[in-house]
C-alpha cells in the first residue's frame, strides 16, 4: 500500500496525463497506468480520478472511461449523462443508453503511443 506521499505524487502524474488527452479523444484508466510505468495500478488511476472533482484547476476527467469505453466514473459528475455529454459535445457517439462509446478505436488515445519521445 502506498503511502500518502506516493499516493499524492501517483495522483498528479495522472492529472498530467489526463490534461493532455486531446478534445473528442479518451482514454482509459488502463492505459494511463501502463503510460506511468505502473500497468498493474488501473484501479489506482480510478482512485485518482474520483478525487479529481477536489482539484483547484479542473481537468477533463470526462475523457476517461474503462478499457471497454464504460462510463464508469459518471457517478461523480453529477445527476443524469454529464459525462455522456460533455463527450457527445466533443463528438463521441454512443449507444443509445449513452452508457457505452460505440467506435471506442476511433476514438482512443494512447498515451504510450501519443507522448512517445
């Protein structure tokens, strides 16, 4: 277990990644851990993202969704599809629950691939 220096130091490299996802792109919580060099810490990345609703300067935390293109973080944005919607704004299409992004590779960013040097 991470201590909470670790854990805070974890959490600002993914703020960093997530504030470069690219409007109408996303990403998955997966792929910014395995970018961090810590590919097993998915959930960590989750952990990461539900407490990004405290930060001072928001980040585009809608573009990050699971592996599948689930919508599982959109519990913290609030009542109803924000983060459904906040997406389609952003021209990604979905199904018609608007509970899963529907052509996920057409619209996928991988920061391994993107922020290769």
């Amino acid at each position: 277990m991470p201590n909470i220096a670790q854990e805070n130091d974890f959490f600002s490299k993914v703020y960093d990644v997530v504030r470069l996802i690219p409007y109408g792109k996303v990403t998955s919580y997966g792929a910014i851990a395995n970018y961090l060099g810590a590919k097993r810490s998915a959930r960590m990345v989750g952990w990461a993202m539900n407490a990004s609703h405290h930060l001072e300067h928001k980040i585009p935390a809608h573009r990050v969704v699971n592996r599948q293109g689930l919508l599982t973080g959109k519990a913290f944005f609030g009542t109803g599809n924000e983060m459904a919607n906040l997406l389609i704004e952003e021209n990604i299409s979905f199904d018609k629950d608007l509970i899963k992004i529907t052509g996920l590779e057409n619209h996928f960013w991988d920061p391994m691939l993107a922020l290769a040097l």
